[in-house]
C-alpha cells in the first residue's frame, strides 16, 4: 500500500484519496459527516489536499470537537 503522507503525495493523489474514501457511492444522505458538523468530505479534508495537515490530524480534532459536543 502507497503511502498516503502528505510528503508522499500530490495534490492530485490527495484529492483522489479523500474522493475514493470517503465517497459511498450513495450520494450525501448516506454519509454522516455532514450530521455530525463535519461538512463535506472536500470540505472537512481541504486542509489535507492543500497540504498543510495529515489525514490523522484532522480525524484527531474532528473527533475532539464531538466529543466536546
């Protein structure tokens, strides 16, 4: 498996990873991102595809910010 750090990616390979992990193929109303504040999966993982956080970091404080409710 292909490593999916920041530093061993592009852009591109960024913005297909988060696309083909998080897509359903269900459209949104299968997806509990958006009902738990998360927002679009683009959205919640800008910050990754722009390279400026990892993947882990952002799962960390989404899930911080859940369970401060």
């Amino acid at each position: 498996m292909k490593s999916i750090l920041i530093k061993d990616t592009t852009r591109e390979e960024r913005e297909e990873i988060v696309r083909r992990s998080l897509d359903c193929g269900g459209g949104c109303e299968n997806c509990s991102s958006c009902w738990l504040g998360g927002g679009s999966p683009e959205t919640l993982y800008r910050d990754y595809i722009d390279g400026k956080k990892e993947i882990a970091e952002i799962n960390r404080e989404y899930r911080a910010r859940l369970v401060r409710g």
